[in-house]
C-alpha cells in the first residue's frame, strides 16, 4: 500500500534548506541596503565637503591681512578668527573650529542612536560682527539690548530688523538689503546685520552696520530717515553714542579703526583769522563778510589785532554795511610775510550758513566759519570729525573715553555653534590643525575629515586632508 506523505527526516531536511535559502537573502539583501546606504554616505560627504571648500576659499580669499589675527592653536583649543572684507550679508569676521555631536542645539546626528559611536567631530564656520556692550564680553555673553526709561530696543543683527519690548518689529523687514527712500516707514525699511542703537528723546539711531550708514527713526511718526553713511567715510559702524550735552553722536566706525564724532554747534562769537598775508608798502586794507549765497554781512563792533602791529591812536578803522576799513598811521606803513589778521566780537552770527572773508589785500576770499541751528538732524550744517583714531575694534567707550570695551582684549574662550545661523561641515573629521608662521607670514590650515564613515564599524573609514594656505606678505 502507498502511503502519501513525509518523513521526519525530510521534514527536517525541507525546514533546513529554507532557512539557509532564508539566511542567503536576508544577508543578499542586508549587504545590498549597507552598500547603498554607505554609497550614499560617501556621495553625500564629497558633497558636503565641496560646499565647506568653497566657504574656506571665500574667506582665504578676502581676508583682510591689516587686522591682527587671532589663533589658538592647542590640544584643547584649535581655533582661528579672521577679519573678512564683507560680501552682500557675508563675512567681516569669521571663526573657525570644531565641536562635538550630539549636543542639544542640534536638530540631526550624523550617526543614528544604535550606531557604534554617535559622538562624530565636525568642523564649523560663524561670521560675526563682534559689537559687545560695556561689561560685555562676546565670547561669554551677548546682550543686543538697549534700554532707555521705561522703554526697551533690541537690535536683531542676524534677522535685519529692530524689535520694541513688546517684540514687535518697528524696522526692518526681516531678509537683508540696502533699499531706503529719502524717508520711509518701517514697513519699507530695509537693513543689514544692524548692530548699535542711541536714542535722543523720539529719536532712536541705528547703526546699519554693513550697509555702512546710520539711520534714525522718528517714534512719533515712525518714518526712518539717513543720516550718513559711506560717502561720510562709514565703514563697518558699530557703537552708537548720543550725547545730550553737546548735541553730539558718536560713532564707532570700527572698520577704520576710529570714533567719528558728529554734531551740530551754534557758535555765539566767532573768531575771524586770516593767515599766511604776504605783501609790502600796504597802507590800508579792507575786509568783507559774506553768506554763502553772498548776501553782505553787517558788521556791528570788533577787536582787530594784527600780527606785528601795534593798535595806535593814528590807526584808523570804520566799518561800512559789510565792510570793515583799516588805515594805518600817515607816518608808517606795513609788510606782511605771512602774518595773521584777526578779528574778534565782530557781530552776533545767528542765521545757519557759512559765512566768508574777502581780504583786498591779495583779492583772496576766505572761508569763515558755518553756522548751525543746533540740530543733529539737519545735515548740511553740522560737522564730523574723527574723535579718536589708530584703535583696534572698538566696540563700546562713554564720553569721557575713560571706559572702553575693546574687542582685541586678549580674553578668549570658545564660541558655540549656532544651529540657526552658522555653516557646520556635517561629514565627520578627524582633525583641523592651524599654523601660523611669524617668520615667513603664512597661515596654515590643514583639515582631515572622512570620505568614508562607517557609523557601525569604526574601523571601517576613509580619509582625506585638505590644505589652505594664506601669505600675509
């Protein structure tokens, strides 16, 4: 009789084969879905690194070889910060170095959470403008807050705008540019990585810091005007300083290494000098004062003094609408070899323009002085001047110039990477070492990062090195 069926023997040998036909797909395809996988690794690492080439090249490129360079170079500490001619929202100075995953700023690891080792080394870039308060210290804190009353002002220098205490943005437009009309509401405001504010009652300031010009807003109206900018030698201004005792803005424009002080004076007696007079056998001369749109100037009293002369009573001197006549004594005459002639308490100068002096002596007309109306805003008739020069990169000092925050202040620690604003290579590297020669001028920096990171089997990597070199010369 024939019986249908199977033996345990066959049994056996059938859930062998299957398992064995099982285990050869399974790993098939498990070495299939890793090739993949570090296929796709590998091709995103030469990708990766290509944008990180292209940043370093940028910044080697345009760096700035007048600034002196900061580089830590130590078994815990291997860092370099460079000062960057600025493109566009880019650059002015940029820190390099390296940190650590996973940390908790982070929103992605490189190696999954049942890797081998999640903890990976990678190298990043922070461009910065380095503006710090009076007790600040950037690389410990960093206060963007201004305070006046009751009132608070935060500049938002990565996000282009300014912000009131209650988070509203009162200028700006949140994505960087140089636009502005002759005046314009917030809403049409646009600026750059602004840094410093000052404020002169309804007045707020803005130091528009890579645009390189300082604006002020108008509270009552909100409607925002300029008020210099690089035509007016800005370049880079950080800190802004107003002082309400002389009607004077300070600026610190740091780029050039200086403090730009801007004011208006209303000048009550000025002092009328004309110098460097050459001429001989002169028996009298006259002078003439005039506006800038050459309306004569009324002289009402004066002090005359004249280098070389002494006042007599046989000198003779009138004055005539706009002119003042000097005679000398009938038994002498007079010879210049650049000599002065100055007149003081001549008359009150109370209309805003500059006024001028016409000597007949050499039909030479010189200028007098300008007259202001005591107001900052108005621009024609105020003056700038440099307050303080040959600095390093001030970023914060009081009227007094007693008190200063220096950004070159030899007090460094590490800065941290910034998820929202910095550029982090996330291909892991080995290594970053920076070299700086003071014999020959040349700056190294030699990178060792992975083209082949395996995150399941450690031992299972491929290196590259990438060298930059900068010569200071």
């Amino acid at each position: 009789m024939n019986k249908k069926g199977f033996t345990l023997v066959e049994v056996l040998v059938w859930i062998s084969i299957s398992v064995i036909l099982m285990i050869s797909v399974w790993i098939l395809v498990s070495w299939g879905i890793s090739n993949i996988i570090n296929q796709e690794k590998i091709f995103k690492n030469s990708d990766d690194f290509l944008v990180l080439e292209t940043k370093l090249n940028t910044i080697f490129s345009n760096i700035d070889t007048s600034f002196s360079w900061i580089i830590i170079n130590s078994p815990n500490k291997k860092w370099v910060i460079l000062k960057i001619n600025n493109q566009f929202n880019e650059w002015w100075f940029a820190y390099i170095w390296t940190t650590n995953s996973p940390i908790n700023n982070w929103n992605w690891i490189y190696c999954w959470s049942w890797s081998e080792d999640i903890n990976t080394k990678h190298v990043f870039i922070k461009t910065f403008i380095p503006y710090e308060e009076s007790s600040e210290d950037i690389f410990s804190n960093f206060d963007e807050i201004l305070t006046w009353n009751t009132i608070w002002y935060t500049s938002h220098s990565k996000d282009n705008v300014v912000k009131d205490n209650s988070g509203d943005i009162i200028i700006g437009k949140e994505i960087f540019w140089d636009k502005l009309e002759s005046w314009a509401s917030w809403k049409d405001v646009y600026l750059n990585n602004p840094t410093w504010l000052a404020r002169n009652n309804n007045i707020l300031f803005i130091s528009d810091t890579l645009n390189n010009r300082v604006l002020y807003y108008n509270i009552t109206n909100d409607q925002t005007f300029e008020l210099l900018n690089e035509n007016d030698w800005l370049k880079e201004p950080t800190w802004l300083y107003y002082d309400s005792s002389d009607n004077a803005l300070y600026i610190s424009n740091s780029w050039k290494r200086e403090v730009l002080k801007y004011y208006s004076e209303n000048i009550i007696t000025p002092e009328l000098s004309l110098t460097w007079i050459t001429a001989n056998n002169i028996t009298d001369f006259n002078i003439d004062l005039y506006s800038n749109s050459w309306e004569k100037i009324i002289m009402n009293r004066w002090i005359i003094d004249i280098e070389g002369h002494t006042i007599t009573s046989g000198d003779t001197y009138t004055n005539s609408t706009n002119r003042l006549s000097f005679s000398f004594s009938w038994l002498t005459n007079h010879n210049f070899s650049n000599n002065y002639i100055k007149i003081n308490n001549i008359s009150d100068f109370s209309w805003t323009w500059t006024y001028y002096a016409k000597l007949d002596i050499n039909n030479k007309i010189f200028p007098f002085f300008s007259q202001s109306d005591n107001d900052i805003l108005t621009k024609d008739d105020n003056k700038l001047e440099v307050y303080d020069s040959n600095l390093d990169y001030e970023t914060w000092f009081n009227s007094s110039m007693d008190n200063r925050n220096n950004f070159i202040d030899n007090i460094y620690n590490n800065l941290e990477y910034n998820k929202n604003y910095d550029y982090i290579l996330k291909v892991p590297i080995k290594d970053i070492d920076i070299e700086y020669s003071t014999t020959n001028r040349f700056l190294n920096l030699n990178l060792k990062y992975y083209k082949k990171y395996n995150c399941y089997d450690l031992d299972d990597k491929r290196e590259r090195t990438f060298l930059i070199k900068k010569n200071f010369k």
